[in-house]
C-alpha cells in the first residue's frame, strides 16, 4: 500500500514546496458597498470552476477535511457515518479502487488471485472493501462509540515543516467531542480492527498475525501521508485558481 501514496507525490510536491516558500494570501472580502453591479455573478462563475475541497487532485474522496476550524461544532453520530459513507461511496472512490486493485495484481500480492479479468475483479473486490471497511471503522463506527471528531482540521498558517508535523501527529490526536484533545483510538483501533476483518476475505494463505500487522502498519503510513496531503491541498488549489 506504500506504493499508493507515490501516486499523489508528483502531483502534490510542487504546490506544497511552494506553500513552504510564500504563504497564500486571501483578499479581503468585498463589503455590500464596494460590490459593483454584475461582480456577483463574476465570483459565483468563478467559484463554480474551482474544484471541489471534497477531492484531493479532482479524483481523492476528501470529506473529512474541514478548512474552517475556527467554527467547529460537534457532529451527530449519524453526521459521522454521513462522512464514512461519502468517502466510501463517493464516484471517485470507485475509481481509486481501481488504481489500487492495479498496483496490487502488477506486485502480484496474491498469486491465488490469478491474472486477467477474473484475478482483476477479486483485487477490486478486496480494495474497494479495504477502503470502506476502513472508512466505516475509522470514520463512523469508532468516533461514534468514543465520541471522537473522524475529520481533520486543516491547521492553514505556519512553515512547510511546521504544518507536516501538524498533519502527522493528526494520526495519533484527534479532536473530541468535547473540545479536547483525545489518543486517536479510532484511527489507529478502528484500522486493526479493518485490518482483522480483511482476513474473511483474502486467501487463507495470507491470513497470519504478521500479515494482519502489516496491513495495518501500511494502512497508517497512507493515512498519515493523506493528513499531509489534506493540509496543503487547499493552499495548492488556491494557487492554481487564484486568478
């Protein structure tokens, strides 16, 4: 699974040593009597070409990130599960899915699998699974029991290192319902609890304590690539359509 994070690399390196170099600036917003006649509908067409923050990269389910931590309010329990499915079933994920499936079956990380349209068809099957079994655990089931906040608040000021460490310490603090900060149990014991259920659906030759572990060690360095990747997103998205 290492190897999905390289995928986004090349994209997103360029716009992120950028961040680090200048900081982005946003215009001050316009007050009613500055607005000229016909400016509404200027900023509207442009705000409709910007893409979307629920995608990293146009293509990357994003729905966990949340760019305005200064008004943050508690989500409902069904408002996390909202976030799990939006990220599991998103058009996109399928896709990604896909990618994933493909790295797979070229590493040949099941030979039981077998090759072509069949053996492709159970590498999707168990990435699609691995990633909304991951989601649901992550993202809706465990915050819900532990009254932890699934998203990530995007920290938006400070240096390149300053925000990556930010971002990689996201992966063990979490924010809870109650305003404070929390171990994120739901990261880290909801991915070995998707690691374990894998298990009902890989070949038995590939079920083993060690095999279990790995998974979930790779499940965790993705995620805490994505963190970063979720920090500095909108600083590269502003960049590419600030004009």
């Amino acid at each position: 699974m290492v190897c999905r994070a390289l995928i986004s690399v090349n994209f997103l390196v360029g716009g992120v040593a950028a961040t680090g170099q200048e900081p982005a600036t946003l215009p001050d917003a316009p007050s009613a009597s500055q607005t000229q006649p016909g400016a509404s509908s200027v900023v509207q067409g442009k705000q409709r070409n910007l893409p979307s923050k629920n995608h990293i990269l146009w293509i990357i389910p994003n729905y966990r990130s949340d760019e305005n931590p200064a008004e943050i309010k508690p989500l409902m329990p069904l408002e996390k599960m909202k976030v799990a499915l939006d990220d599991s079933f998103d058009p996109s994920a399928f896709l990604v899915a896909g990618i994933f499936a493909g790295l797979s079956m070229t590493q040949k990380q099941y030979s039981s699998f077998g090759t072509g349209a069949p053996g492709f068809g159970k590498y999707y099957g168990g990435a699609f699974a691995d990633q909304a079994i991951g989601n649901i655990m992550t993202e809706g089931l465990f915050p819900v029991a532990l009254h932890q906040d699934p998203r990530y608040f995007v920290k938006g000021t400070g240096g390149f290192w300053k925000r990556t460490g930010y971002a990689i310490s996201r992966e063990v603090i979490t924010r809870g319902d109650d305003g404070r900060n929390h171990f994120n149990t739901s990261e880290l014991a909801g991915n070995a609890a998707a690691a374990g259920i894998s298990n009902l659906y890989y070949p038995a030759a590939d079920r083993s304590l060690g095999n279990t572990a790995n998974k979930w060690g790779q499940q965790i360095a993705l995620d805490t690539f994505f963190n970063v990747a979720k920090e500095f997103w909108p600083d590269v998205r502003n960049r590419l359509f600030r004009h």
